[in-house]
C-alpha cells in the first residue's frame, strides 16, 4: 500500500482555522437479524438463567463454537470477562497469598480478580511502544510464594506468548492470559488464549466479541474448568455430570454467580459467526493507515513483530513529545478540535490507585487490603519507568473499522499529517498558553 494524502498546512482548527472532519465509524457491534430472533425465542421459552450446558443447549452450542475458536480448548462460559478470569484464576488454585506476576499499565478488572482471590498482585514494567508486559523483566520479580504470570493482550495486541511461555516453565509458573481485549490476535503464529494454562475473555458490548455483558474462560486441562465452574456456579442448577468424584464433596452453593445467561451464549454463538471478517476489516485499515503515515514524525503506531497479528480493539499511538517539542495534552487537543479523539486509556500505574495502598487508606473498606498487608506488598512509588512515560505520551483511539471505511481512514491520517506539520504553531500556542487539559480516560 502507499499513502496518497498530502499533509495540509492550512491553519489548525484549535487556532481557529477549519476542522478537517470528525472521524466516524460503521456502527458496532451489529447483531443479525437471526441473532435477535434466536434470543427473543429464548424469552419466549423462558430459558433465562445460567445452568449447566447440557441443561441449556445454546450454552452448550455456545461452549463448543469457542472451543473451536481456540483449539478445542475446555470452555467455561461466564457472565463477564472479570468472572471469567477469576474462573481460571480459582481453577488453577491461586488465591491466599500466591504472587502473581503483572502489568500495571491494564484496565483495572485485569487486576481485580487476583485480589479478589487474596493473591497478590506483583507489577514488572512494560514495553514502551505497546504498553504490553516486558517480559524480560519477569525473572527478577519471581520469589517463592510466586504461582502465576498473569499477561494482558491490550488493545488487541497479542503480549510476546512464546516467551511468556518459556519463563513460566522454566521457573514453574502458570501462565494466565487476559484476552479481553484481542480476541482472535496472533502472538509468534499462536492465537491468544491457546497458550496460557487458562485465559479469560471479557464479551461486554464494547469488545470485538460483543454481547451484552458476558466473557468466557478457556484451558487445555478438564479439571481447571471443573476447579473454575465450582466457585461461579450453583452446582445444584446444573445437570451436567462429568465432574470429577474427588472435586464432588466441595461442591455447594458457596458460589459467585458467574455462569453466562442463555440469552447471551445465543449471542456468543452468533457474533463468532462474524468475528473473522471483522478483524480482517479491522487489520487491512490498520495497514491502510500505517501507510498513509509512513511519512509521519512525531505521532507512532507499534510496529509488531512477524507472526504477530493485532485485532486492532483499539489504535495505540505514541507521540515521541521530545521531537515534537509539545505535550502529547496539546497535541491531542490539536488532533481533537480537527476531528480526532484520542486518549491516554491508563491514567497511571495501577500500583499508584488508592485503593492498593493500605498503609494510609482511608475509603470505603475493600476485603484485599488485608491480604495485602499480610502479605507486606508496598506498592508506594514504583519506578515503573516505561509504564510511567506511556501514561504521559501515549494516545489511544477507537478503531471499529468493521466495515469499508477508506475514506475515514484517509481523513484520520489527514488531521494527524495537518498537526504534525503545523507543530511550530502549536509549540507556540503551548509556549503562550502552557499544555492544554489531560487527554486521559475519565
Ligand atoms: C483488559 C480487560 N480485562 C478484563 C476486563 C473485564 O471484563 P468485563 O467488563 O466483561 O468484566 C476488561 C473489560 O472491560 C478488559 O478490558
């Protein structure tokens, strides 16, 4: 592919010149019209609540169409991508204390089904281009209590898998993948979710796979799908059988609920129908606009390895703010007034929010402050450097290009073009005016 858009000079809207255009996309996600009809039947049937898959067929349909997806892995399907994680999570054992290696730079419900099993979370750095686990830095981190490297695909970016992998068995860990957001990438020829002891997936109506709210959990071993079923499901409920005999004395209704409602296993089902094509839709614009910015400066998209395939849930840029010589605050309310909105997605390190810091917290009460002071974990000014400078300069924007959309691609590397080579006036206006607002996730 080679770009055609010429960088325009014309004066900066947030100057008071002319907009370029707002940037819009198909609509997502879409539901067919058979998809719609399949859930309204389940209503008229009144198969509404989450049981056991062969109670339910259409979580059972659901269950089998991804394990399909992902290598015929056993699949436990939940009612969120928190529950779905905290499934594999309870069905490798890890709770009381465990360490878990991680990123601190996620979206927080990455994190909060580890204290929510009283394990430990324990933050290394990230790279700086994709914001993805630095897996080099995971070997310092390890002590003794240390059960799991739990690694986050985020923005559809597939984390390094086979190298995740490698430091895992070397030092006997599991591998607990966070696929929420990259359904269907690719890390080294690997789909995500097919190398991790288990992985979990959120499907709320804001992922590539999108229901309503609804995840799944998937794991090569029976007895971690077993191990996971029995803290999210009411047993009672459930007419499936095939549960191992030692694991039947511990089952009870001591339980989250956390099995996916029929309603939207139907939707599962349906919207794996579509999910490929979307992705390609979503891939070719991705490779369509790196093109178009191939003569960019300041503002870079990652470039990932071969073998690696994004799913592109969201574009992450980084704005190299030293050349640039402005912030990437003003830049993006520079890219903002043309008609592109771009925000930091992580506002800080995970380790630096309240409600990790239990020596001197002082809201409402949450039930992991105390394992966390058992523990003796002191989260307080982490270096994190990589974490800390992505916080500052990155800038993430949605990417639902599901449809043709070549025409708004051309627009978004037009107004990234017509502020990078209008920089001088905006290092003016910054100079004048100081950095404009934070663009960051509120
Ligand atoms: C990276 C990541 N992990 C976990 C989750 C949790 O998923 P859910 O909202 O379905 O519980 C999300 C969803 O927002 C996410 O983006």
């Amino acid at each position: 592919m080679s770009s055609t858009i010429a960088p325009a000079t014309s004066k900066l809207a947030l100057l008071g010149g002319t907009a370029v255009g707002k940037i819009t996309y198909p609509k997502f996600p879409t539901f067919t019209d058979w998809a719609i009809e399949r859930t309204a039947e389940m209503l008229r049937t009144g198969k509404t609540f989450g049981v056991g898959r062969k109670h339910v067929q259409e979580i059972g349909e659901a269950e089998e169409v991804i394990s399909q997806y992902h290598a015929g892995r056993h699949v436990l399907a939940t009612s969120s991508g928190h529950a779905a994680l905290q499934s594999a999570l309870a069905g490798l054992e890890i709770c009381c204390g465990d360490e878990v290696i991680t990123t601190p730079y996620t979206w927080g419900a990455s994190i909060s089904p580890i204290l929510h099993q009283n394990a430990i979370p324990v933050f290394v750095d990230v790279e700086r281009a994709t914001g993805l686990i630095d897996p080099e830095l995971i070997e310092t981190a390890i002590t003794p209590r240390t059960k799991a490297i739990l690694a986050v695909h985020l923005f559809g970016q597939p984390a390094k898998l086979k190298r995740l992998r490698e430091i895992a068995d070397k030092n006997s860990l599991m591998l607990i993948e966070d696929g929420s957001q990259a359904h269907g990438a690719v890390s080294g020829g690997q789909k995500v979710g097919t190398v991790g002891d288990a992985a979990g997936f959120s499907c709320m109506g804001g992922k590539l796979l999108a229901t309503t709210e609804s995840g799944y959990m998937v794991t090569p071993d029976e007895n971690v799908y077993w191990k996971g079923a029995m803290i999210g499901q009411h047993m009672g409920r459930a007419t499936d059988g095939g549960m191992p005999e030692e694991l039947q004395p511990y089952t009870d209704s001591l339980v989250y609920t956390f099995r996916v409602a029929p309603f939207n296993a139907v939707l599962l089902t349906e919207q794996f129908k579509k999910i490929d094509a979307e992705l390609d839709s979503r891939r070719y614009h991705a490779d369509l606009l790196r093109s178009h910015l191939a003569g960019g400066k300041y503002l870079k998209l990652p470039v990932y390895g071969e073998g690696d395939k994004p799913s592109y849930h969201l574009l992450s840029f980084t704005l190299d703010s030293e050349a640039a010589g402005v912030t990437r605050d003003t830049f993006a309310a520079a890219l903002k007034a043309e008609g592109l909105t771009a925000v930091g997605y992580v506002p800080s390190p995970i380790s630096d929010w309240a409600r990790l810091q239990w020596q001197d917290y002082k809201g409402p009460r949450v039930s992991w402050l105390s394992s966390l002071e058992a523990a003796g974990i002191d989260y307080r000014n982490m270096a994190l450097p990589n974490t800390r400078w992505r916080v500052d300069n990155a800038l993430e924007t949605g990417f639902d290009m599901v449809e043709p959309s070549e025409p708004m691609v051309e627009r978004m590397a037009e107004i990234i073009l017509k502020v990078e080579s209008n920089i001088d006036e905006l290092r003016d206006l910054e100079r004048r005016e100081g950095p404009s607002a934070p663009a960051v996730r509120g």
